[in-house]
C-alpha cells in the first residue's frame, strides 16, 4: 500500500500503461519536454522519447483529431487538453467524430482514445482557467465521461481507460491534484465505469458528489454529524454512464437526496440525477430534491473573494444539509 496524490497517481498509471502496452501514446500542450504544465507527464519523455510523448502545437482539435486517426488505427492515444476551458475547438472532433465513430461504421471500426481534460475552479484561474464542462459532454451518448476524484479512483478508472474500445474523457480536477492523497494498494485492480462508491454511509440524507465537490461534501457531513445528522456520500465517479440503481438505492434508504456539483446550477449534471430521483423513487421522498451548485454567471470571478462567493463549499453544503434534515 501507498499514500500518494491524485497528480502522482495519474502519472504513475500513465507509466505503467505506457511500460504495458507500446501502442500507448500521449500528444498534447506540453506534455513532453516540460511535463505538462501540471507536470502530470513528467519524465514520461525522458523514458519514452518523442514518439510516444509527443508535443503538439497549440490546436485542440488537431490533438484530438490526430488521436481520433490513430485509434482507428489500432493505437490508444492519450490526448490532453491541457485546460478544459480550451476544449471547445475539438468539440466537433470529440461529438461528432470520436463519440460516432462504432454507430456510423456499424462496429467496424474502434475509437479507444483518451481524452484527459483538468477542469474545475478554487485556484484563481479566473474565466478561461476554472470552466467545468462535464454536463455538456455527459449528455453525448457514445462517448465516457469520468471524474475520479481520489488517487484509489484514478489509478482503478485510467487502468480500466486503456481497456474499453471507446472513447473517454477523463475529466481531473486540477485543485484536487495535490491537495488530496490517499492510499493506492500494490496489487493491480482496476474500476469498471459506471460504478458508484459509497464514500461515507449514512442514514438520514443522500448527498451525490464528485470532483472537489466530493471533498466538500464529506466534510461538510462531518460538521453536521455531532448534531444528529447522519449523511451518506455518494461519489459517482463515471457522469456517463450513471449509475442509476446505487444512487436510486441510498435514497430509498434515507428519503432525502441532496445533489451538488461545481458546475453552474441550471442544466448541470446534478439537474439529470434529481430528474431520475424524482421519477423513479419520488414515492420514497419526504422533502424537495436539493442542489447545491454555481451561479448562472458566465464565468468564474479572478477576485478570490468573489471566487469564494461562486463556488460552493463545505459551509454551504452543511446548511443545505441542516435545511433539508428540518424536513
């Protein structure tokens, strides 16, 4: 067993990936020479060379439309976009290309590429550096969208990654990737998608989270739990595919769901999650399915007080919690 960051997970997992199988390679930003501006893919080219650690110029869609080409091919290409904020020029690549690929060529054809993307605010990134960009690609069938949010998680989802013959967009929060460590046993395993975890059981809410919302959320369940409130966390870790029947279970268990995500509230993620609550355990419930979650603004503030007031956080969720526990 090892206690190691999301960061050091990552890169750890890409090596071991890149050692296993030779048709494994990574284009994007950055990735080479500096390691990545996150320096997730340091060293990788000191070990690899350049033709498997490839910098690319600054063209989103050129690295996902390269990647596209090669996993046709029979390779597995990791591509990074070195923010997801600067996504949106592949997207015609990632929708209409990568995601399509096995429906229009009837299953001829495989497109097992990797799409790794930091996302999410809390760093002083401002309007182009904080963007959280799961809810529009969650909603492209074809295509996984996973958010681990813990080094156990990362290591199990991007091992599981290299094994799938679809697309994937391997979404990381960059806040995350220091800030939270935890302990990676040394036997391999990996984490099939669509596939829920429990991180904390509890009896009186069900709070759905993920990404540093996750964080948030747990602690926020333990400030409310000297006063009575007993709070189970879920961690959805794959956004598309959901896993439906864990979340469905925890809230029949506890009648009270609570949904929070970074993201701006209108239309996110979470909006999907509390349609199918309501749908399918409404008969269960004994108050209002909640959501915690940004701001309509078009973009996160540069001033960290105004960044403190957009993102929700452990004080906001515990008072959605105490709230929803009067019920």
């Amino acid at each position: 067993m090892a206690v190691m960051s999301n960061i050091d997970a990552l890169t750890r997992t890409l090596q071991e990936e890149m050692r296993r199988d030779p048709n494994i390679f990574i284009t994007g930003e950055d990735v080479g020479v500096r390691g990545g501006v996150f320096r997730a893919t340091k060293g990788l080219i000191e070990e690899f060379g350049d033709k498997r650690v490839v910098d690319a110029p600054l063209a989103e869609l050129s690295i996902v439309a390269t990647g596209i080409g090669a996993a046709i091919y029979g390779l597995r290409p990791v591509c990074e976009i070195q923010f997801a904020d600067y996504i949106a020029p592949a997207f015609n690549q990632i929708v209409n290309e990568a995601a399509r690929v096995r429906y229009r060529s009837n299953g001829v054809w495989d497109c097992p590429i990797i799409i790794r993307a930091p996302y999410g605010g809390g760093v002083g990134g401002g309007l182009y550096h904080s963007q959280s960009v799961e809810a529009t690609y969650a909603h492209v069938p074809g295509l996984y969208v996973v958010a681990p949010s813990t080094p156990y998680d990362i290591v199990g989802m991007l091992r599981y990654a290299f094994r799938v013959n679809d697309p994937v967009m391997f979404l990381e929060h960059k806040k995350t990737y220091r800030l939270i460590k935890g302990e990676v046993p040394d036997e391999h395993y990996m984490i099939p998608f669509g596939k829920a975890d429990i991180k904390r059981k509890g009896s009186d809410i069900t709070l759905i989270a993920y990404g540093l919302m996750l964080h948030e959320s747990l602690s926020a369940a333990e400030q409310v739990a000297p006063e009575g409130i007993s709070v189970e966390v879920v961690d959805p870790r794959t956004l598309n595919p959901i896993d439906k029947e864990t979340i469905l279970a925890s809230v029949r268990k506890t009648s009270k769901a609570l949904i929070v995500y970074e993201d701006n509230i209108t239309l996110g993620w979470g909006a999907e999650v509390a349609a199918f609550i309501a749908s399918d355990a409404f008969e269960f419930l004994d108050a209002p399915i909640m959501r915690v979650a940004g701001p309509d603004a078009p973009g996160m503030p540069f001033s960290r007080a105004l960044q403190d007031v957009y993102m929700p956080n452990a004080s906001k969720i515990a008072e959605a919690i105490r709230k929803l526990a009067k019920y």
